[in-house]
C-alpha cells in the first residue's frame, strides 16, 4: 500500500518516510519497503508485519485503500 498513519496522519512511503507506521484500514504495524524497478529506480511501499490482522482488505488488495 503505498499511504499508512503516522502520528494521525497519512502518509506516502517514499525514502524520507518513518520505518515503521499503522495500516489506515486495520490499525495493524506496517513496516516501510523498497524494490528496485525494471529500469533501475527504486519504488517504497508499505507492508503489514508477519503475524498480525488477517482480515484487512488492504492486505491483500493494497490497491484499493
């Protein structure tokens, strides 16, 4: 997902952006990531941390939050 709550507000992962933060739809611990693109740049996201809330949408459809 690429938006998460930090501090009550949203916001974008991206390289500046805390590690650590809370799903906007579960209130679970998200977890800041990054993968490096086909043409070389770098994409961040946010990822639900293993073991936590398995019934949130954006878990498994992080497109539609």
């Amino acid at each position: 997902m690429q938006k998460a709550r930090v501090n009550g507000h949203l916001v974008v992962a991206g390289p500046d952006a805390p590690e650590v933060a809370w799903c906007p739809c579960c209130g679970w611990v998200v977890v800041r990531r990054k993968r490096r693109k086909q043409d070389g740049g770098v994409t961040y996201f946010w990822r639900h941390k293993v073991g936590g809330e398995d019934g949130c949408p954006l878990r498994y459809h992080p497109d539609r939050g």
